[in-house]
C-alpha cells in the first residue's frame, strides 16, 4: 500500500505539466505548482481516508458478487444440464413405446386380417354348402316331381288301354273289388 502511495506521488509529479512551466516553480503565483499542491492534498485526503482500500474493498465485493454470481451460473447450467439429459431420457423412452404400440397395433391389426380372411373363408364355405343343400335338395325335388308326374302319366296311360280294352263289366267288377279291398283293409 505505502509502494502504492509513492508510485502515485512519482507518476503524478512526472506526468505534470508543472515541470514546463517557466520563472520560479515554488511559487503561488504559478498556476502549475497550484495545481500539483491540490492535486497532491487530494490524494493525501484520499488516503487519510482510506478511499483506496474502500475501493479496493468494493471491487474486492464485486468481485466476490461476480464469483458468486458465476458458481450459480454453473450450477444453474449443470442443473438445466441434467434435467436436459432427463427430458431427452424420456423421449427417448416414449419413442421406444410409441414404436412398440405400433409395432403391436401392426401384430393386432395382421392378427384382425388373418381372422377376417379365415371367417370370411368359412362364410363362404358354410354358404356353398347351403347352396349345394338347396341344389340337392332341389334337384331331390325336380326328381321327385318328375317320377311323380311319371307316375301319373303312366296311371293315366294305364287307365286309358284298360278303359279300352276291358268291358263296362269287368269295371264294374275292378270298382267293387277294389272297394272292398280298401274297406277291408280299413277295418
């Protein structure tokens, strides 16, 4: 500190303008040596009260606030840091599940097909078979029909050569026994 002091006395000596001044430097009529006296009583009012080392002590604060106010910083950015990290952990993580619901509604969705497809398959089979069940059972009718009409046309031609070729008697006589074959047999 007391280096300090006489560093300032030399630099403001030096530094002056009162050295080119001309007559007598020691006077009070030279405005040089005036002013180098104030300027000197004024670093002197400044030491007695020690403005240096209040100076020195609020930039020594600053500084510390400065400090302070870094060492939060880091601590603030290592925290966003972290929770950063954390956030890219998660999405990470929602990525992975968003892939995995899609891989599984892609699963599902192929198992829907596939169970369509096989349903669809059975639909088709079950209604081939009803429409071959109606084939058959209309071709079943169409045979039936046809023997049936078969049937009468052959009693009907029958009727016909036996009308023709037998007499009003001998019907008379299949009339009655063909009756009393029908009240015998329903009692």
């Amino acid at each position: 500190m007391r280096d300090m002091k006489r560093l300032a006395v030399l630099f403001a000596l030096i530094g002056s303008p009162a050295f080119a001044a001309s007559g007598p430097f020691f006077s009070l009529f030279n405005t040089d040596f005036v002013v180098l006296i104030s300027f000197l009583v004024f670093i002197g009012v400044l030491v007695y009260f020690k403005v240096p080392g209040i100076l020195m002590g609020l930039l020594d604060q600053r500084a510390e606030g400065i400090r302070n106010e870094l060492d939060e910083a880091r601590a603030l950015r290592e925290e966003a840091q972290t929770i950063l990290a954390s956030y890219e952990r998660k999405q990470r993580e929602v990525a992975e599940q968003s892939e995995r619901i899609v891989a599984q509604a892609r699963e599902e969705a192929q198992i829907a097909a596939e169970q369509a497809k096989a349903d669809l398959k059975a639909s088709i089979a079950r209604r081939l078979a009803a429409a071959e069940d109606q084939i058959a059972s209309a071709e079943a009718g169409a045979v039936r029909e046809v023997r049936d009409r078969a049937i009468s046309i052959a009693v009907a031609a029958a009727a016909e050569v036996i009308a023709a070729k037998t007499s009003a008697a001998d019907q008379n006589k299949l009339i009655d026994g063909a009756i009393e074959e029908v009240s015998a047999r329903l009692h």
